[in-house]
C-alpha cells in the first residue's frame, strides 16, 4: 500500500506584496500593509479556500531599494509580526499563522515567549524560525 501524500498550502505575504509597484493594480489596496481589515480578509480568504498557513516575514529595516523606489512602494511599512498574528488568531480558526522572528535585537527568550503566547493564544501550533543578522552577538 502507498503512502498517502498531501499537498500543504502557505500563503508567504509581507504581509501583502513585494513588488514596489503592486499598490497601482486596479483594484488594489494601497495602504494593505497597514490595513488590519485588509489583512484580516485576506487572511480569512485564505483559510476558506484550504491554505495551511499564513506566513509573514519579518524585517529590521526599510528595504534594499533606491530612495525614489521606496517613495512609491507600499512595501515600506508593516506590522509586526506577533501582534498581527495575534489579532488573526482572534479572526481565524484553522490556518497557521507562521512568522520570523529576529534575535539581532531580542534574546531568543523572549522570541521564544511571544511565540508560545501567540501559540496559546490561537490554540494552535505557532511554527518560527529564528535568525541572527551577519556580524551579531
């Protein structure tokens, strides 16, 4: 008898798009990044059609681009991971919610607790990764 095997959907949104000139789609929204109703909808899209996880990357920095690129991204600005993931955990019921998270400037302790807050607080599993920037103690 063969295995069984299944595909596992992840949506990776930061939270929405990279690419710096998305926000002049018709029908986009410019200010999604930073739009917890946006973020929320799509989230709960997400999950009715079977997505496994919501993944979100965090970032230390304004990105690596050209001022003049940066003037008329969207991707500029986000929200932090573990406190939109914790607002989701209240709007959703079964997708993962997944993050990064950095140990440049927390320990890992405490990287490691607001995971395992926002895993008790969903009533799901939190998935992370940590990560040290080049050069860091």
């Amino acid at each position: 008898m063969t295995a069984s095997r299944q595909l596992k959907l992840g949506a990776f949104m930061r939270p929405v798009s990279l690419h710096t000139g998305a926000w002049r789609y018709p029908g986009a929204y410019p200010d999604a990044n930073f739009n917890f109703a946006h973020l929320k909808r799509f989230t709960q899209t997400l999950e009715r059609a079977k997505f496994d996880a919501f993944f979100m990357a965090d970032h230390m920095a304004v990105l690596n681009m050209p001022v003049d690129a940066l003037k008329r991204s969207h991707t500029v600005t986000s929200f932090e991971p573990f406190t939109l993931l914790s607002a989701l955990a209240g709007a959703t019921e079964h997708i993962g919610l997944v993050a990064t998270g950095s140990t440049t400037f927390d320990a890992p302790y405490h990287i490691a607790r607001r995971f395992a807050s926002l895993d008790h607080i969903s009533g799901r599993s939190a998935q992370f990764r940590t990560r040290r920037a080049h050069g860091a103690r």
